[in-house]
C-alpha cells in the first residue's frame, strides 16, 4: 500500500459490532474523511497464557482444545469483519490506498492500546458510543469512557445512532478548549456546505431554594456574562468563517435561565435536529474554573442517539 505520508488520518477503533458498523456509515456520510487516510483499528484480546498451562493436565486438555478453538473462530471473524467494512467504505467512494487495516494482539489493555496508537498522528479517534457486554466478550462502551477520561491529547469522536446530517451544535463558553473546538470543526469542514451553530447556555436562579440560590447567575451576573459571551461567539464565527463556512451557515444561540447546561445543550440538539454535537473538555465557570468533563458525561447520556465530539 503506498501511504501518503501527508494525509491526514483518523482512528478508527472497530469491535465487530453492529453499532461498530454505524460508526462506519456515520464516517462514510462525512465528506471531509474521504479525503483522510482511515485507520481501521482491533484490539483482539486472545486467551491469557496463563490458560495454556491447563494442557499440563489431563481434565483441563479438552477445556483448551475449545478455548484454541474459539481464539481461532473469533479472530476469523473479526478479519472477515474489517474486510466487509473495508468493502464498504471503497464502495462509498473512500479509495482503497487510503484505508488501512491494523488487528494486533491486547497489550496493556484495549483502551491503552487505542491510545498508545492515537500518538501516531492521527487528526482524531473515532469509537461507537456504547455498546453490550454479551458481544464477543468486548466492552466497547467501557473502553469508551476510559478512553473518555484518558485520551486528553486528540479529539474524540463516539458516534450515536443518528446520521451526521450537514450541521453540528458547538457548545461554546469563551474558554481555551471551545475555541480549539472551533479550530477542529473549522479545519474538517471548513469550506464545506455544512452549517454549524455555537450555543452557550447560563444558568439561572430556576430553584427559589436559598440553599440552591449560589448555584445560578443572578440577573446583573447573567446580563454581563452574556454581553462578554456575544463578543467572544463572533469572534468565533469569523474563525469559522475564515475557515471556509459561509457567513449564512454560521449562527449562534445564547440561553439564559437554564436548570441545567447539559440538558439545555441535549435538548437542543433534539429540537434543532443536530446529529452531532461539539464539547470542549474543560470549560469556565463564573469563577473560571468548571470542569466541562462533568457537562460532557452529562451531554453524552442525555443525546443517547447523537454523535458527541469531545476536542481537547
């Protein structure tokens, strides 16, 4: 395979799953990841060595005989798996020189080895958002969110159910790590038809509590941060824009009096039809320092069947 050692590329970690296979179909419907080299990646977790010594005894021999057995079936099946993927994206018009096969045996473990092979200059890593733990013995969904809190060096990408459609929800609140989300979206898509909409939401004394009452903005606080929130999104926009959006795709949403961030952020992906929704990992608070991991895990619950891009 002659490799074009300037392309960009992207991980994808597959399973041998039917949600594994979504993922593929979401990635397939990305224009931008045509033109990038795509790593199609298995972490195959093949029997301890520690159950070989039961060939030394004679009860355990047949036990083993079935073990070798399945080892052999299961990687017979994960190969054919990756060669129908590989299929797939070649008739989705990926070219076959630019789609890559790597199956290596379990290391450290299969979210360690995602992301000792992440440092090899990949533009991001792609996983299905969560999976069964019946399936072939792999827990997808758990090395997702392993990989969720470790993979803190490169974009992430858990891919839901529902198809990417041509707008993303960027969540955004001024700080460093949304402003990286923006550069990501704005260098994969940028000059593409897609729309994106940058949405910042603050909370608001919704719960007359007093115990509750530190929790939310009061009224001076709210009208100030929103005022320092809108110079902050234009700024953003014309990144986007510069980047190659068009100033018509390009809008922004600011929310105020919300419960909860989270939820504001999911419940309007639902609403605006977005299939993708775009998080920084940390974010600000009023006192600048709210760890946006927290409202990311929460996002990722609550838009079940959306794909949530986390950028570093």
């Amino acid at each position: 395979m002659n490799i074009d050692t300037n392309q960009r590329k992207i991980l994808l970690a597959v399973d041998g799953s039917d949600r594994a296979l979504n993922m593929v179909r979401y990635i397939a419907k990305v224009e931008p990841f045509h033109k990038m080299h795509v790593v199609l990646f298995h972490v195959f977790s093949s029997v301890p060595d520690s159950y070989w010594d039961l060939e030394k005894d004679p009860i355990g021999s047949q036990t083993v005989r079935k073990i070798r057995s399945w080892e052999i079936q299961q990687e017979k099946y994960i190969r054919q798996f990756i060669q129908q993927i590989n299929q797939f994206l070649v008739k989705a018009g990926f070219p076959s020189n630019s789609i890559e096969v790597r199956i290596q045996k379990r290391n450290e473990g299969i979210a360690r080895d995602i992301i000792q092979e992440a440092l090899n200059g990949y533009e991001a890593v792609v996983v299905r958002r969560r999976g069964s733990a019946g399936l072939r013995g792999i827990i997808l969904g758990g090395v997702a969110a392993k990989l969720l809190e470790k993979l803190a060096f490169i974009p992430m990408m858990m891919i839901g159910n529902k198809p990417p459609g041509d707008k993303l929800l960027l969540a955004f609140d001024g700080s460093d790590n949304a402003t990286r989300a923006v550069d990501f979206v704005g260098s994969l898509l940028g000059g593409h038809n897609y729309k994106v909409r940058l949405l910042h939401v603050i909370r608001g004394k919704e719960n007359k509590r007093r115990i509750q009452q530190t929790n939310y903005a009061p009224k001076e606080h709210t009208q100030a941060t929103k005022k320092a929130i809108e110079h902050a999104i234009e700024k953003a926009k014309a990144k986007l824009i510069e980047s190659g959006f068009k100033p018509h795709n390009v809008s922004y949403r600011i929310i105020t009096g919300a419960f909860s961030r989270a939820g504001a952020i999911a419940q309007e992906a639902r609403q605006g039809g977005y299939g993708t929704i775009v998080l920084g990992r940390r974010g600000l608070s009023r006192l600048q320092e709210f760890f946006i991991g927290r409202v990311t895990n929460k996002v990722i619950h609550l838009a079940r069947d959306r794909s949530v891009w986390v950028v570093r």
